[in-house]
C-alpha cells in the first residue's frame, strides 16, 4: 500500500481482513497512523520503500505525486502487479471537476508508460473513499468496481482483491478503454451495481467483458 490515508486505509483494511498480510507505506510513517496497530498481525507500517517490497502494489497517493514515486521505486515495482488509483483530476475556472491530462492518454495508459516493467492495472478509482467501506460493508457484493489492465495475470490479481473488498469486479478491458473510470468518464465519481455499471459502458461504447449486445444490462 502506497499511500495510507483515506483510500489506502480503507481498502488495506479490507484486505487485512480478507487475510493478506499487508504493508502499509507512509511517507512518513509515525504516531498518527497507530491505527494500523490495531489491524493485528497481518498489517504492518512501514516505509513506501518498504511497502514496495509486497508481491501486490496499490497507489493511493496524490496524482501529482505518484511519477516521481514510480521513478524511485521502478526497480522495486519491475515485474509486480501495480494497481493504480489515482485521479488525474482538478477543478477548472467554473469549479467543475476536469481530467488533469486531457483525457486522452488513460491515466492508466500514463502510469504504464512511466511503469513499463510493471504490470498496471486500473481500479479503485472511481468509488468515492468513505463508500469503499460503508457500501462493502452494507451489502457485500451488490456493488460494482471497474477494472482495468493489459495483462491478464494484472486483471485477475486485481479482480481478486476487488472481491476481496466486497465488491464485484467489472472488466473495461484494456488501459486504453478505461477512460469510462477517469475523471470526465461516465463512471467517474459514483457507485454503481454491476449491472448499471455494464449498462454505462454499453451505451458509451466500452470494452466491458460481457455487455449484451442490445444494449441491455446482464444481471447475472
Ligand atoms: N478520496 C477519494 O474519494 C478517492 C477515491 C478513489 C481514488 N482516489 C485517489 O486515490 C489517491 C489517494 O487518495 P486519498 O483520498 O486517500 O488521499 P489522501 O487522503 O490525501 O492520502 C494521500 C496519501 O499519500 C501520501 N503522500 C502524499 N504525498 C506523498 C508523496 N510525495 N510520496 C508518497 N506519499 C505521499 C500521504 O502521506 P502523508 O500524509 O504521510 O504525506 C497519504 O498517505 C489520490 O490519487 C486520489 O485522487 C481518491
């Protein structure tokens, strides 16, 4: 875990909880993060140098942040699965919320390029914070979160620790159609059942892995 404020804790809670042993990277690791403490003996503060150490990584630190955190740690991250969660996002003049690249390339596409010996993948990102544990916790399961990734050991490792918090992994497929996910997408920032979620990326056009082709919403 990259990041231990509001989404890293969130999700390495659930994760703890889920039974993995997890490492959570401080920038500066001190009294203030003692709740880890209380997580048990499967969740341990440590550094972001430390944290980069674990098979599975999850940023959760500020967009503007994370490049020079993946020029530091590229040797570390080489060859893991790097689950990406940031938002490339910033209020323009008229306060509306806008991608911070553009929209195109992906922020995900972004960290792969700047991560190439990485295996990226993208989600966590457009569920506002206090929802990952107030909905997953409510009613395991009856929400949807995208996933996004252009390996496919990536899409399944990070699908697991989806489900692992509660929620039901929804594939867009590629980084380069996970735009839906990215701030001005269609699914940016909101909470959807997976069947909603499968109708959205059917009328946008998306890569979902399982849209109906008329357009409906699969309820499986
Ligand atoms: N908030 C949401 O609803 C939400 C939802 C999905 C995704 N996101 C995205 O997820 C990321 C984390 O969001 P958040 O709300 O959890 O942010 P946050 O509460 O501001 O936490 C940011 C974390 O990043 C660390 N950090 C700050 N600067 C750093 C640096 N230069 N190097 C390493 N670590 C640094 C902070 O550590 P220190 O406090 O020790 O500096 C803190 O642990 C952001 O990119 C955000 O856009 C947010």
């Amino acid at each position: 875990m990259l990041g231990v404020e509001k989404v890293g804790h969130r999700v390495g809670r659930h994760w703890v909880r889920a039974g993995h042993a997890v490492l959570f990277g401080a920038n500066d690791p001190r009294e203030l993060h003692a709740w880890v403490g209380d997580l048990g003996p499967n969740a341990r503060l440590t550094s972001l140098v430390g944290a980069a150490e674990a098979d599975v990584v999850l940023v959760a630190v500020p967009f503007r942040e994370a490049p020079g955190l993946y020029e530091a740690l590229s040797a570390q991250l080489a060859g893991k699965v790097v689950i990406d969660a940031t938002h490339p996002v910033r209020f323009d003049d008229r306060g509306r919320l806008v991608h911070a690249l553009g929209v195109h390339p992906t922020a995900g596409e972004r960290t792969s390029r700047l991560l190439p010996r990485s295996l990226v993948a993208r989600s966590f990102t457009h569920i506002p914070e206090e929802l990952l544990t107030t909905r997953a916790f409510a009613e395991p399961v009856r929400w949807a979160m995208g996933v996004s990734a252009d390996d496919d050991r990536a899409h399944d490792v990070t699908s697991d620790l989806v489900r692992d918090c509660g929620f039901t992994p929804v594939s867009l497929g590629r980084l380069a159609d996970s735009g839906p996910m990215d701030p001005e997408g269609p699914l940016f920032p909101h909470l959807y059942t997976e069947a909603d979620l499968r109708r959205i990326l059917a009328r946008v056009g998306g890569k979902s892995d399982d849209i109906n082709p008329t357009g409906g919403a699969n309820v499986q």
